[in-house]
C-alpha cells in the first residue's frame, strides 16, 4: 500500500502557506496512522523550514498521549496582535505552559516522574493557544491520527508572564479568569481536561515517539486548556489570568 504522508506533507503544507484550509476534496483519500502523522508532523516542518519553539502535549480518543510541535514563527509575546484565518474562526484555549531548563531525552529503561520533570522546568507560564485546523477537527470526523499530523490543529501560541515558584502552587486548582473585550466570560477554579498540568508533559516525557528531535532545553510544553474553548470569529481584545502563574494578552485582527 502507498503510504499517505507524502501527499499529506504537500496538501498541509500549501495550506499553511495560504493560511486557509485545506480542500477536503485533497484530504479525504489520504488515511495515515499515528506513526506515519509523527512522520508528517516532520515533513511539515521540514518543508515550511521550521524551527520547533515547543510542544503541544495531551492525550488521544485511546487515552494515550500524543504531542504536536509548536512552531517558531507562530510563538508570540504577550500583547501581540494575531490575524484570524479569512476561512474559519479560531478557537482559543487558556494554558498552563512550562519552559524548560534542560533537555529530557527518551529514557524508557527508567521512567520520568513528575519530580524529574519538575526539575527540568525554568518557569510555569500563562499561555493562550490558538487553534485553527487546517485538516478539520475530529469533532466534525477528521480521523484523530490526520488531526495529529496537521499539529493537532495548532495555529498559534501566545506567552505571558511566568512564575518560577510554580512547586509551591496546585496548579489543579488555580483560579482561571477570561476577558473579551472587557467583558468576564470566564471564571472558575481548575477546569483542565485531566485534572492535573502536570500529567500531560510527564506522559509525553515518557513516549516521546516524535520525529522533530523531542524534548529541549528553551522549549514552551503547553498542557491543555484550563478555559472552556471558546470561537473567535471577530476581531477583538483577550486578556486572561492564570491566578499564581500570570497574565496572558493578545488582540485578535482582521486579515489583510
């Protein structure tokens, strides 16, 4: 059987170029496994030639983990302005990030722990991901392994401040509030897919089945969003806070 990741590697990689999405008519016959979408995630970056700023880690339908890199070019500062796609909303999700210290290379013979991996970590951060698949969602039935393969739909990613007193904070339990345009449309304590921030970096630490050159020193790991994803579809102002970690800010414009 021909395998699928080289056509995929071509159609997502036009598509982030023109920054719309690609036709589902391209998309529909290619069918790749999660081995080969770790190989595509490669392929993409290879081709766009990009640099990894960091991952995206998190876990599938199966419950197992799964990451996606973050690209260079779509990492912004704190009060950046980003433009939505002309074809699609983007849908945001507040985070809590961590930058590493050090490298945590594959060590499957002797497992990380979450202790090991809080010494890896410089500092917690309040991050903002914005997510605009190029490929579809799974919730509109993209296979969940084409979705891993088109950076599980990252778009972007914002930074804010940090904190390095992150050991002495539940970060399960942290107070998340979200503003649109002055408006609280989020408030709430915790709200994080598997309870905990810390458990899908240190699942990811222990897989590491990527192709990109794994888990480095420098890099932003995001670990799911702590706000209820939420449609942008018009320009407008966030502003979000992650109690005891820090603020995150961006302005959503129109594209030129």
């Amino acid at each position: 059987m021909t395998s699928s990741v080289a056509p995929l590697v071509h159609v997502l990689s036009s598509a982030h170029r023109s920054g719309r999405a690609a036709p589902p008519s391209e998309l529909a016959p290619l069918s790749v496994t999660i081995a080969e979408a770790y190989d595509a995630q490669a392929g993409i970056a290879r081709a766009l030639g990009e640099r990894v700023a960091g991952w995206k880690t998190g876990f599938g339908p199966d419950s197992s983990s799964v990451a996606a890199p973050l690209f260079g070019s779509v990492m912004h500062p704190s009060g950046a302005r980003v433009a939505l796609p002309p074809d699609r909303p983007v849908i945001l999700e507040i985070e809590i990030a961590f930058r590493l210290a050090r490298d945590l290379p594959p060590r499957p013979a002797h497992p990380y722990t979450q202790p090991d991996i809080e010494d890896a970590v410089e500092v917690a951060l309040a991050g903002a991901e914005l997510i605009a698949a190029r490929g579809g969602m799974p919730s509109t039935g993209t296979p969940f392994p084409r979705f891993v393969a088109d950076l599980q739909g990252n778009a972007g990613y914002v930074t804010g401040s940090t904190t390095r007193s992150f050991r002495a904070l539940d970060l399960r339990t942290a107070q998340v509030s979200l503003d649109i345009d002055g408006v609280r449309v989020h408030d709430a304590a915790g709200g994080h897919p598997q309870g905990d921030p810390w458990a899908p970096l240190v699942a990811w630490a222990n897989r590491q089945c990527d192709r990109l050159g794994g888990l480095k020193a420098g890099q932003v790991i995001t670990t799911g969003s702590v706000s209820p994803p939420r449609p942008i579809e018009r320009p407008c102002a966030v502003h979000a806070t992650i109690a005891g970690v820090g603020e995150v800010a961006l302005t959503f414009v129109a594209t030129r």
